[in-house]
C-alpha cells in the first residue's frame, strides 16, 4: 500500500525535533529533508493549525506543540489505567459472568481500552479502540457527567446527538438533565439506547487528584437486569470501582464523592 507524501513529510518534520533542536527555522528544516521552503511552510502551518507545532513570534522559529503533549498523555493513561484495572475486571466479569468494560473520553466519544468477554453474555459491537457515542452509552454519560462545566460545554459543543435506537436521548436539554441523574445516583445506565436489546450500567474510576478518569461498564442482554436482578450488579460495580480507584490513589470512597 503507497504512503501519502505529504503526510510522511510532515512526520518526518515531527521527528526533527529533539533536545538538541528543539527549535527549528524553515530553512532548517528545508534544509535537514530536502524540502523547498514553500512545501516546508505549507506542511507547517497545517501541523500549527491542529496545534502539533508552535511558532514564536519573535524568532518565528518552530518547536512541537501542546497537542502532542495531550496526546501522549492519552497514551500513558489509558495503559496505566488497563493494567492496573485488569484484576478487578476480570474478577467482575467472573463474579457477575457478564461482559466488562474500560473506557476512557477522547473529544467527544468514548473509547473502549479493555473489555473483558462472558461465554454466557455476548456483546459483539464493543471491541478494544472502538469508539461509542457519550450520549447513548452509560460510560459515555459517566465520562461526561463528571467533567466540570467548563469541560462539558466543551466536550458537547456542536455535539451530534445522532439517534442510535428507538430510546436514545436526541436532544442536549434531556441529556443535560440524565447526567444530572447520573451525578444523582453515582452510576449511568443505557437501557437499550445504543444497540437493542442490550442494557449496560457503568460507574467512574479516580485518580490519585479525584479526578474521573474512566468508566467501568457491565453488559448483558436486557433480560439479565430484570426486576431486582439489576440492584446486586450496581453493588457489585460500584465496589469495582471503588478498589481500582484506591489503586490509582484515590483515597475515598465513590458513595462520598
């Protein structure tokens, strides 16, 4: 399969900078990659757009931007948070035989980094790096509730409330008022709003500064959570939630936060 030019180009561009050049003149760089100076120019201003380099108004030199920070500290939470959550999830999924899940915010959705299968509940639209919408998933609404105002106006700015099933919320004034249940009750619930059929509940895990970093979720067919059957499960999540937290160094409890 060919690589596009344009795209290796402004990789390699990324790659130029290191602790002896964190800093970057375009003809440095059209000379380092053999670029003319307008390609280099133009490969820059793209990556300045979506903020992976930065230009200082003085010098007008280049340097890598706070997006690549961001990102990489996407990258290092999300494997810190599986390996330290695997035990616990394994354990739920054993004690509830139920499918399990990991799930961090990236922008608008929410990305699956682990998951944890049951022979007897099979849930094959979730896989590891697949994204879920926040507003018909009970992880993306934990993710979500938990933001503060400034976050969530954010997260949800121009959001596409896209209809997922017959019971998805489709409008920001009723999902405003379910992430207030959510903050309400310590837990989310998707019943049937993103895939039929399918119920799944999800609680927040803490880090170490009490911030929700991800969400843990249980899946099951709907008739699993019928009646009183879905009360021992919240019991059961919440307190997986709670050891993983504590693991991260979170002091508290998730029924006093």
């Amino acid at each position: 399969m060919p690589i596009i030019q344009s795209v290796d180009r402004a990789f390699k561009i990324l790659d130029l900078f290191n602790e002896l050049n964190p800093e970057l003149k375009v003809s440095e760089i059209s000379s380092k990659l053999s670029l003319n100076k307008s390609t280099v120019h133009s490969l820059l201003k793209t990556l300045k757009e979506h903020d992976y380099v930065r230009q200082d108004s003085d010098s007008g030199k280049y340097s890598l931007g706070m997006k690549l920070v961001e990102r990489s500290n996407f990258l290092m939470n999300s494997m810190d948070i599986r390996s330290i959550a695997k035990p616990s999830l394994v354990e739920l999924s054993m004690e509830t035989t139920l499918v399990v899940h990991l799930v961090i915010l990236d922008g608008q959705t929410g990305v699956y980094i682990d998951k944890v299968d049951s022979p007897t509940a099979i849930i094959g639209y979730s896989r590891v790096g697949r994204r879920v919408p926040v507003h018909s998933s009970a992880v993306g609404k934990v993710l979500v509730a938990y933001q503060s105002e400034e976050e969530r106006n954010e997260t949800l700015k121009h959001y596409d409330f896209k209809k997922q099933t017959e019971k998805t919320i489709t409008n920001a004034e009723d999902f405003q008022e379910e992430l207030q249940n959510v903050l309400t009750k310590g837990y989310a619930i998707d019943a049937e709003e993103n895939e039929p059929g399918i119920t799944c509940l999800a609680i927040p895990i803490y880090d170490h500064t009490g911030r929700v970093t991800a969400a843990v979720s249980i899946s099951a067919p709907s008739t699993r959570f019928s009646g009183d059957q879905i009360h021992p499960v919240i019991s059961k999540l919440k307190q997986t939630g709670e050891a993983i937290s504590r693991k991260l160094g979170y002091p508290s409890t998730l029924s006093q936060a």
